[in-house]
C-alpha cells in the first residue's frame, strides 16, 4: 500500500529530532558470563558488540518523554498537536501510553495514541502522522519510536538475548509543502499475518523466533518496499544518497543495499552499539548519523523497516538542516 499526500503540494515536513539511551551498557562480552555464546559469533552474525539496556527504573514512557523532549528542544518553534507512540511494549497493556507521554511533555488535550506494528512501528507511526498533517486535522505532530526489546526475549535463549536493545527516537513533523527539504513522500507499507508466528511473544520473556526464515523475509520485503517508495517518490534508486534501514542485523541490511545497488558507503549503520532496538531503530540511527555528519542537509534519504506481524515499510525525504540531538552529543556511546 502506498499512502500519497492528500492536498497536493501539502506535506508534512520534518522539523525536529531527538534520540534516548538508557545509560547501561552490555556489551557482548557481558553476556558471555550468563549464555553459552561467544562476542565472535555475535558480531560476524550480526553486527552486535553491545546494546543499552533499560533497568526496572525506566520504562518505555520514560525513554519515549526523553526523545520527544529533544525533539521538542532542537525543533523549530512550534505547538505540538498531535502524538503518536510506536511501540512493542508499551508500559501497560491499558491505557495506552501515548497520552501519559503527552502530558508529561506538557501536551495534556491533545490526541495521542500508541500504535503496535513491530519494528515496522516508526514508519507506519510517520505515515499516520503525515496523514493527520496532510488532511488538515493537526499542522504539528510530533512521532516517537519507543521500545524495550531487552525484556522480551527469554533470558536463557542465546539466540534471541544478543539481538535486542532499548531505546527511542522522534521527529517532530509539521505542516509545510511537498517541494521542502525534510518533506516526507509517500509511505510504503504492508503486513502480512501468513507470517504471524515468525515472530512472537505473549509475554515479556517468552520471545519465539524463526531467525532464518525472518531473515529471508526481511531481505525481501525491505528490498521491495525501498523500490517501490523511490519509485512513489519519483526517484531512480541511484538517486538515494543515504539508506537508513531498521537496524535488525548488519548482514540483513548489506544484502538490502546489495539487492538496490545501493554502495556500501551510503548505507547508514549504528547496530554495533544499539542492537535491534524496534520502533526506535530508524529515529535513533537518524539521529546518531545527522549528529556526527554521516547524514546531512540535502542527503536524499531512504528509510526502511521491517518487523513482527509480518510488517514492512519504506519512505523517502530529503535531510533538512536541524539541530541535532543524539545521547552520544550528550557523553554517551
Ligand atoms: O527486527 C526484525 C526481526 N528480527 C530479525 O530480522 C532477525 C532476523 N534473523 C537474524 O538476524 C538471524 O537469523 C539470527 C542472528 C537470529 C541468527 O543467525 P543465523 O546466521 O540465521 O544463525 P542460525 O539461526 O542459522 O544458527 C546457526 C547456529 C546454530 O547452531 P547449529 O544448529 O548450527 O549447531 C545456533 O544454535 O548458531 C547457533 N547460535 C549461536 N551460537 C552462538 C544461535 N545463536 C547463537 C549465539 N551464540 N548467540
């Protein structure tokens, strides 16, 4: 499915951007001590050397108000109008999180609601947002990817454990024209529920994976969906300046970029130190790239995901001039 903006020439445009870490660090060196793994098969099969884990003090509203605080400092000026949380694991299965996000952002009244779609989450979250900007219902909304992964897997199982961390990301979008740099085009999105038990948990700790076949899926399904949102966006796929993929797997991503002819070089990364960070993934490795030059103005930018449902997602947007907010700015790594 591919969603266009509604009034012609009106976008939503990103204006804001703010990323959270938890400050503990494991690295995979750490995990060692508890599982049977080692830090060489966790790096050359995945990328991974460590992920910042949230403790029982800090939930996934907390990181979620630290990230749309940022978004809210670097940003232009502006009232924000709507919130919308991605997320996996939000802090209660009742309310949802988003309008406890929102108050204690200081944005009581105003709509706010959490959206469920696995590490797909933050881009069908922009294409909600957009569309909320697009039809004139809010001219500022501001999206949060915000997840707690660490929690789900269960903690004896050495082949999920290594693969997840906890973060959150946001971008303040606001009402602006298609032509804008930071203007968002049009979202590709899709799900597939054949694949429903690829990837699952009922509970915290009881996370089932079938990485192998979640692995061929996720090529694919990136791949396409990445073709399909430049072509939506009427760019050629030699155009893409910086490929900004969900951070899943570094081997999953290089056969993306490989599948799309996109170079090596333009194919951003930030897994070493995040792990796979769900909803926050995109927002968080946006941020780090913007904060550290890897990512900057005028870069035509792809972003792409693909996650638990089945679920995947691409859209484009040329890289605004903001300031930029990444924990690592802040003394962190
Ligand atoms: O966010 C979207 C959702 N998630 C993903 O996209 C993840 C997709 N899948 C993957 O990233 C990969 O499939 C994994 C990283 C999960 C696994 O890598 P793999 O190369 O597909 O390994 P595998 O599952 O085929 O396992 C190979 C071997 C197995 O041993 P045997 O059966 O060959 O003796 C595993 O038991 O590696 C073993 N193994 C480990 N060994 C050491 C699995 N996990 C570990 C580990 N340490 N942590």
């Amino acid at each position: 499915m591919t969603t266009a903006p509604v009034a012609a020439g009106r976008a939503a445009v990103v204006c804001g951007i703010g990323a959270e870490l938890p400050p503990h660090i494991v690295t995979n060196a750490d995990l060692t001590a508890g599982l049977d793994t080692t830090d060489e098969w966790i790096r050359s099969r995945t990328g991974i050397a460590q992920r910042h884990i949230a403790g029982a003090d800090l939930s996934t509203g907390d990181l979620a108000v630290r990230a749309g605080a940022q978004a809210l400092a670097d940003g232009q000026p502006v009232t924000v109008e709507a919130l919308v949380v991605a997320t996996t694991t939000p802090d209660r299965c009742c309310p949802a999180t988003a309008p406890a996000v929102a108050t204690r952002l200081g944005l009581t009244g105003i709509p706010a609601y959490d959206l469920a779609a696995g590490c797909t989450g933050f881009l069908y979250a922009l294409a909600t947002g957009a569309g909320l900007v697009a039809t004139g219902t809010v001219r500022t909304v501001l999206v949060i990817g915000a997840d707690r992964l660490a929690a789900l897997p269960n903690p004896e199982d050495r082949t999920t454990v290594p693969l997840f961390g906890d973060g959150a990301g946001a971008l303040l979008l606001r009402q602006g024209s298609a032509d804008e740099a930071g203007a968002l085009g049009p979202v590709v999105l899709g799900s597939d529920g054949t694949g429903a038990d690829l990837i699952r948990a009922s509970r915290p700790g009881a996370l089932h994976m079938d990485g192998s076949e979640v692995f061929r899926h996720a090529v694919d399904r990136m791949a396409t969906a990445s073709r399909q949102a430049a072509t939506a966006a009427g760019w050629e796929l030699d155009d893409i300046d910086r490929l900004i993929p969900h951070q899943a797997n570094s081997r999953i991503t290089a056969f993306v970029a490989r599948r799309l002819g996109v170079p090596e070089d333009r194919q951003l990364s930030d897994i070493t130190e995040t792990g796979n960070t769900g909803a926050a993934s995109i927002p968080l490795l946006l941020a780090r790239s913007a904060a550290d030059g890897r990512l900057k103005p005028g870069h035509r930018t792809l972003l792409t995901a693909f996650g638990a449902g089945l679920t995947w997602g691409a859209t484009t947007l040329t890289w605004p001039s903001l300031r930029n907010s990444h924990p690592t700015e802040r003394g962190r790594t």
